[in-house]
C-alpha cells in the first residue's frame, strides 16, 4: 500500500541521514545537528504519507542535499 511505502521509505531516509551524521568527525553538539535532526524527524512524522525526496527534506531543513 501506499502508506506502507511512505513508512518504509521514510525509514530509509531517516537510516541514511542519521548514519551520514553519525560518520562525522565532529560532536553532533558542535555542528547543531542534534536540532536539524530533530526537525527532519518531525517533518518526516508530519508528511510520512506523502512521497519525500531529498530536495523536499533539504528545503526544510536548509541542508544540503549533496
């Protein structure tokens, strides 16, 4: 189904990013990942139903997609 689509591909959205950051040289603390991660999180559980794309979370959050 569709909604099961958006959850998993949220998920996997979420896994990347959180292992992209988690990779980092530096504390979460110091780079104020801890707050964009927290915002991702609560875009993603607010639109999960609906398709997400990089551009989309990037937008939101004023990462960069790259």
């Amino acid at each position: 189904s569709a909604s099961a689509y958006s959850k998993s591909s949220a998920a996997a959205i979420m896994g990347d990013l959180s292992r992209y950051f988690l990779d980092k040289s530096q504390p979460l603390e110091n780079v104020g990942i801890q707050a964009t991660m927290k915002t991702l999180t609560h875009y993603i559980h607010q639109h999960y139903k609906e398709r997400l794309t990089l551009d989309e979370l990037s937008k939101h959050t004023y990462l960069s997609k790259t």
